[in-house]
C-alpha cells in the first residue's frame, strides 16, 4: 500500500473529531492523505491537528493564492487515487448529487475522475428526508460508494440511522476500494491516437477513412482503469470519451500531430488513428462548383507520419506503440514498419478479415524487435486490456 493515495474532504459534522483517527490509521497503513477541510469542517476539527496527523498541508479555499498556485484544485481533485468524503454531510451529498461547485470540497468532487467514497454523518430526519433519499440514489447511480451511517444515539440526543461509521470501518472501506484496483501506471503519462483524420477539399468536401476509434478508445480507457494519466487525441468519432482519460478533438493529420507534441512529454505512445496518408495539397477556401467540363484532378500532398515523428522526438516517451492494418502479408509489412517508424512495438491486424473494420473483433499481432507474438481473435475491448497489461509489465 505505500503508494497509495487519498484525498479525505472532511465535512462540517459533530462527526469529523473521527476523522481524526481515522486519518492516524491510514497513516499507520502508509497511505497517504491529502486533507480538504470545508468552512464548516473546520469548526469541529482545526487545521493544524488535521495536517499535523495527515502530515501534508490542509487545503479549504478554492480561490487561495498560495493553494492555486501550488496546486491547483483540478490537480488537486485528480492527485488521488480515491476522494474520501467523511463525514458526508446531508449539505456535501446534496452539492454532489447535484453537480454543485461552490467550493473547494464541491469542486473538486465535481472535477474529480477517481472513485469517491463517501460516509455520511447527519441527524436521522435528515438522513430519513425525502431530499436526502433522492441525492443518495443519485450518487450511487454516479458510482459513488458509501460506508454506513450506522445507527445509534446521535450527539443531538436522537436515536436512529445517520451516525458516520466508525473510522476503522471507514478505514477498511477504503483499503477495500485501494486493494481492488492494482494501479501498475499511476504516475506514468500515456498519449493516444484514435479515429480517422479528415482532411478539407473545400468547405464542404473531405478526405477521410472508415476507422471508428473504438480500438484506440478501448486502449486509452484501459490504460486509464490501470491509473495511467492518459491524453486522447481524437479525429471525429461517434464515440464519447472514455471515463478518466483528456480528449483532444482534431480533425486533420496536423491537427493530430500538433496536439501529441503539446501532450508531451510521456511515457507512453500507442498511435492507433487511421491517418490519412495525403491531404490536398490546397484546401480551397471556396466550394469547388462542377461548372468545368471535366474536374480538375485534386493533387495530394503527404501528410506528417505522426508515429514516425513521435519515434524520433527529442521528447520520445519511453514506449512508442504502431498499429498496422493490413491487408495481406501482414506480418511482414508490420516488421517493415517497426523499422521504418522507429517505433517499439507494433500492433498488426488483418483488416481483411470482415467485422474487423468498425466491428467490436480483432486478431492481431505483437510484433517487436525481438519477435511475433499472435494472439487470438478476441473483443477489441479484451485487445485493449491485454496490451495495457503488457505495456504496464514492460515499464516496471
Ligand atoms: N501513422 C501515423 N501518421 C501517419 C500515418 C500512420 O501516426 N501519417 C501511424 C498509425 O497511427 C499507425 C501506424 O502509423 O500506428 C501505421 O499506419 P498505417 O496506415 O498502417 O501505415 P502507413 O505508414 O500509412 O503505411 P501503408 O499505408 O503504406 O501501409
């Protein structure tokens, strides 16, 4: 567990002295805790007990100087791998059920990408209220886990559900929820390419290609599900953007290439877009009108060789991963290409195969300097978590 992280918003609750210990118990266990304390948290627990057994720096204002400065709140929100919200006040529950951003403690829940865990603590009506009701559903619906209340006497002198948890159940809630995901790319930075390009002929005319994205897509959100930080640069897709992941939209070729020199450096690169090999070698600003007799044949340019260009940057992540869709000789175009581009790995399919092209099935090849690997036709999604492990198993 020594690398492990935690991001604990600590509410304005009668129950936050818990946290307290709670905080002494993950510190024992070498997790590491990174405190939000709210306006109102900090009437029941001062700053400096909770700094002092985090030991790290209290966040509370989203609009300090020095804490903007140092990190800022989105940093902040992604800097662990789980957000501990204890105790959950009916007023935190209500902000997050909502979509709220009003303060540090709301914001960073709303810009977070981790798994929240969240331990309520309030009076048993307002646990029992209809509002209440409503926004815990909600944010389970959103994925978001919860410890307790238990019930019991209430420092209000009423009796019933609503009491937070006690810190060693939250305690091992959170081991849990660290324990189950294995993280093997966190802190490591991962770009990917996915989708075609789309090259202009005029304002209404493209160059363009059948690739769907969903191969790149699956890759880039199995190296986030490994704790990877990754950046998605993406042609026009009919896809959304996997859960955890930055996506960039562009639509050419040097859009695309434009957008992975601005996500480096890092230390991963899987190109999986379907460049467009040429672009018009002039992109009339005006619609081309079929008055002349015959067209004008369209003379074509060739596009940067992103993967190539990444395989040689000053800034070369340390991996650098081809796709090649083949259509014959496949494994013998895919060596020649790990040549040419420089590049580490190359993944090769055999797009003749039918379904492969936009369908949810690949077969494909590992292919590397030190040989051929063939891996069975599997889901474009099982492809994904089987390179990320691969590529996860080849930086540690
Ligand atoms: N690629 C790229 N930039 C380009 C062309 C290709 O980054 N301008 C990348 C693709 O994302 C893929 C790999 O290079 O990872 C191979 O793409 P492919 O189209 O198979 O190769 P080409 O170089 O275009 O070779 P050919 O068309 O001759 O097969």
């Amino acid at each position: 567990m020594a690398e492990k992280r935690i991001l604990l918003i600590v509410g304005g609750g009668i129950a936050a002295y818990k946290v307290l210990e709670l905080t002494r118990l993950l510190r024992k266990a070498a997790v590491a805790v990174r405190p939000i304390l709210t306006r109102a948290g900090a009437e029941f627990v001062t700053p400096l007990s909770l700094s002092a057994l985090a030991e790290d720096k209290v966040y509370s204002e989203l609009f300090s100087l020095t804490d903007e400065a140092e990190m800022g709140h989105i940093e902040l929100s992604r800097s662990a791998d789980l957000v501990v919200v204890a105790p959950a006040t009916a007023d935190l529950m209500a902000k997050a059920a909502n979509g709220l951003a009003s303060d540090l403690a709301s914001t960073t829940l709303l810009a977070t990408d981790k798994p929240v865990l969240m331990a309520p603590a309030m009076n048993v009506r307002m646990w029992e209220h209809a509002a209440t009701r409503r926004n815990f559903a909600a944010l389970k619906a959103d994925g978001v886990s919860f410890v307790g209340p238990d019930e019991g006497a209430m420092a209000c002198g009423e009796y019933g559900p609503g009491r937070m948890a006690e810190p060693a159940a939250i305690f091992e809630a959170i081991m849990a929820a660290l324990g189950g995901t294995a993280r093997p790319l966190a802190g490591k930075r991962a770009l990917v390419t996915a989708g075609p390009t789309v090259e202009a002929i005029d304002p209404v005319r493209m160059l363009t290609n059948r690739s769907s994205g969903k191969q790149g897509y699956a890759i880039a959100s199995s190296l986030a599900a490994l704790g990877a930080e990754v950046t998605l640069v993406s042609g026009p897709t009919a896809l959304a953007a996997p859960a955890g992941v930055t996506r960039v939209d562009v639509e050419s070729a040097r859009e695309m290439l434009a957008a992975c020199e601005a996500a480096l450096p890092a230390d991963i690169a899987v190109c999986v877009a379907a460049v467009a090999d040429w672009r018009p070698a002039e992109a009339n600003g005006r619609k081309l009108k079929k008055n002349a007799e015959t067209p004008e044949p369209i003379a074509l340019v060739e596009n940067p060789d992103i993967l190539a260009m990444l395989s040689k940057d000053a800034r070369r992540p340390r991996l650098v991963v081809g796709f090649a869709a083949e259509t014959h000789d496949v494994e013998a175009h895919a060596k020649a290409k790990l040549v040419r581009k420089g590049c580490d790995w190359i993944v090769a399919n055999d797009v003749s195969i039918e379904g492969t092209m936009g369908g949810d099935q690949n077969a494909v090849a590992l292919v590397s300097a030190g040989g051929i690997e063939r891996w069975e036709r599997m889901a474009k999604g099982e492809v994904a978590r089987r390179l990320a492990e691969r590529i996860a198993a080849e930086l540690a």
